[in-house]
C-alpha cells in the first residue's frame, strides 16, 4: 500500500471518526430543547439509534446503496457479500460488485464505515421531531427499517450508480440523501403523531414549550459544527489538500452568515434575539451547504448562509402554524434546508471550482436547476410516502405514542424508569413536604383562632 492510500485512509477515518462524534451533538441539542422530564429518554434515543443504524446498514443497506445493479436499487453484494472488497489499492476478488464506490481507493472498511456514519446520521435527525411523545421501542423500529430500507434506495440512486446520478444530479455530501431523507421520516413520524400535550390550545393558539437547557443545546450545536468539517471535507474520501480546504472555507462560511441573519431575523419577528434560532440558524447553514460545498466559491456561501439562516427561521415559524410540533426545529432544518441547499447547486455552481456543470447565476442555464428539482420532487415523494406507510404500519402493530398520562409525567419514568435529575425530584419533594407542613401549620391556626373567637 502506497504513501497516497495510507493518507486517503487516515483523512477518511478522522473525517469518519468526526462525524461520529456529531450523535453527541445531537443527544445534547434536542435533550437540551426538551423538557427535563424526557432526558433520560432523548439521549438513549440517540445513544441507541447509532447501533440500530449501524445494524441495518450491515445487514442489507450497504448492498442497496452499493451494490450493482438497476438504477433503482443495488442487487450484487448484499449482506456484503461475505466481506468483498473492491478497492484497487488492497484487490479485489469481487470486481464490480460495489463499482459505484471504487473510484476511492482506500480500503473496503474505510469506505463502509465512512459511509455508515452518514446513516446514522439520516436516523437521528427523526430522534428530535418524534420527541416527548414516542413510544421507545416503535421508534427503533423504525429507524431500523429506514436505514436498512429507504436511505439506501434514495442513497442509490444519488451516489450508488442509479438513475438520478445518472442524470448529472449533484449533492457532494447529502444535503438531499442524509438530510431531506432524516428531514422527510421526521416529518412524517411528527404529522402521524400529533402534536404535544398543550401545545396548541382549542382555539389555535400555540403554546411554547421551552426546552430545559440552553446550555446542553449549545455545547451541543458547537459539537455539531465540528463534526461538518469531517461530514463535508471528508467526502472528497482522498488526503486532496486544495478540495478540503475550499470545502471547509464555503462550510464555515455558511455557517457564519446564517447564524447572523436568523439572529436577526428572530429579533426583528420576535422582539427579542432568541437563542435557539440562532442555534438552529447555524444548523441551517451547515445542512444548506452540505449539497454544494464543492461546486461554489466562498462569497457564494456567504450568499447561500444568509438566505438559509432566514429560511430556517420562516420554516419554524410556519409549521408551527400548521400545527406539526417540531421540539427541536428539525425539519425546517434539515428539510427545509436541504432542499434549499439542494437546489442551491442549480444556482450557485461554478465548474471552474470542480469540474461538471455551471449554474444558473453563472452562464449555465436551467438545466442543472431542473435536475436539482427532479431529485428533490422524486426523493421528496418516495422518502414522505414510505416512512408514512412504516409510521401507520408500526402504529398498527404496537402503536407508537405513549399514553397521555406518561407523557405528562415524562417518558424517563414511563420508558425508561429512571430520571436525568433525580435531585431534582429529591428537592421538590423536600420542599412540597415543607409547603404542607406550613400550610398544615396554619390551617391549624386558623382553626383555633376560630374556636377561640367562637368561645369568647
């Protein structure tokens, strides 16, 4: 193995090793936008999914998103075929079997771990939207079958040699495959569940529900914008110096502006600069990004973070009217974003930068608009129709929302029977003990006053 494979390996596994530390800025965003009550409950989500994600993608996602086949889905090497490895560098004794992925040539493993963090990460964005509410084991479930099933498909078709790659659709690191997918399965589990108790009142009016730690949410958003310099960069999967620099500059760079602007636009909608959407601002920016990091210059994500970081912010505000309770803003996010970022390569690119096709800000027309927008309708209508048949399914079979009751008192006790903050529970119920015994206290002595006032 030659000096050039072994710094391709070792940049694809620190970008891969990045990316898996972003399930601990998930667990930290949404357990710090929910309610203390429902701690316990949000980090074993989270802790759990990676797991089941990590399963499915071995069993059979891997051969569905790889795997040769037809430009719908892989058929060769499934259930990895034994362990194939068709990476030039290290031999092949199965030629062709995975050959949509042979144009890197690090290691099998590398490839397949690399490409497995980008699964867990589709799954966990559902954690979020699905919280407070989730019956614990439907949720495994179904991130089981989305990860095994549908994020293959739509990741076949995209980077697996299918249909729509085919047709020069472009999305660098997943701004549609990870993103709009997770975004899509949120959407869905959140419109099949319902909203919160309490959270929108008979007559419309929608009631906040405040999460129990800014601080976890923003220790965790920090997490997460790390984890995009592997999630982004790492995708070149090759030790390319100049790519990965040019990546992490239009990364950041959206990132940066969208965080002004939803900010900004917090303040001037809601009179006051609220935290989280500035946090979720920043989230915008990396999603928007993610689909063109590579095909747009620097002052273009600067452009393309500033519209993000004010979408992000409509978005929340408009599915809340519609009455689908987001916790965590997930799905404008994730969704909305990454549609907009998707379509932002028809817009912005530049093939001076990377090679293929110019958008249409820079002499190139429509075409490469109206493919982004093929893809988004296409991936859009089978990630929405089939997460939606698995979410009625699994209620079918086991239901998948907890009773009114356990969601009121908080899913750690139902779910989980444990508590995040049980010296919390300590301290409220020394204090309870000591309210009644004051009121006990005057009660007594309101009583005797009385009697007194009675004999005289």
């Amino acid at each position: 193995m030659d000096i050039q494979v072994t710094l391709d390996t070792m940049w694809v596994l620190i970008a891969a090793f990045l990316v898996f530390f972003m399930n601990a800025g998930f667990a930290l965003v949404e357990s710090g936008f929910a309610r203390a009550k429902n701690t316990v409950n949000i980090l074993s989500k989270n802790f759990i999914v990676f797991a089941v994600s990590s399963l499915g993608f071995f069993l059979l996602g891997w051969g569905i998103m790889f795997g040769d086949g037809n430009g719908f889905i892989g058929l060769d090497g499934l259930f990895l075929a034994g362990g194939a490895d068709n990476s030039p560098a290290v031999g092949d004794a199965y030629e062709g079997v995975y050959s949509a992925i042979s144009w890197t040539g690090v290691p099998f493993w590398a490839k397949f771990f690399f490409q497995l963090v980008f699964c867990g990460t589709a799954a966990t964005i559902v954690s979020g939207a699905v919280a407070e509410r989730v019956k614990y084991k439907s949720f495994i479930l179904f991130s089981f079958i989305l990860t095994m099933l549908i994020y293959p498909i739509v990741g076949h078709w995209i980077w697996g040699g299918g249909w729509l790659g085919s047709l020069g659709f472009q999305d660098f690191a997943g701004s549609t495959v990870v993103h709009s997918v997770g975004g899509w399965a949120a959407l869905t589990g959140a419109i099949v569940l319902g909203p919160r108790f309490g959270k929108y009142a008979p007559d419309g009016k929608i009631s906040p529900i405040p999460g129990h730690s800014m601080s976890t949410a923003t220790l965790g958003v920090f997490i997460l914008w790390l984890g995009w310099f592997g999630f982004n960069p790492g995708s070149t999967m090759a030790a390319a110096p100049e790519a990965i620099a040019h990546i992490v500059m239009t990364t950041n760079t959206s990132a940066i502006a969208a965080i002004l602007t939803s900010t900004a636009t917090s303040w001037l909608l809601m009179g006051k600069p609220d935290i989280g959407m500035t946090l979720n601002g920043c989230l915008a920016g990396l999603v928007g990004i993610t689909a063109p990091c590579a095909f747009v210059s620097v002052p273009s994500a600067l452009i393309i973070g500033t519209v993000f970081g004010i979408i992000d912010v409509l978005s929340v505000m408009m599915f809340d009217r519609l009455k689908v309770d987001d916790p965590v803003g997930a799905v404008s996010v994730h969704l909305s974003c990454g549609i907009f970022g998707t379509l932002a390569v028809g817009l912005f690119a530049e093939s001076r930068i990377n090679g293929g096709a110019d958008g249409l800000f820079f002499g190139g027309g429509t075409a490469l608009l109206q493919t982004q927008a093929l893809g988004i309708i296409a991936v859009g209508a089978f990630a929405f129709t089939g997460a939606f048949l698995v979410w009625h399914a699994i209620n079918a079979i086991m239901g998948i929302r907890v009773s009114l009751g356990e969601e009121i008192e908080g899913l750690d006790i139902g779910e989980h029977g444990n508590l995040a903050y049980p010296e919390f529970v300590t301290r409220r119920s020394v204090f309870a003990l000591k309210t009644d015994a004051k009121n006990i206290w005057r009660q007594s002595k309101k009583q005797s006053w009385a009697q007194n006032s009675e004999e005289l």
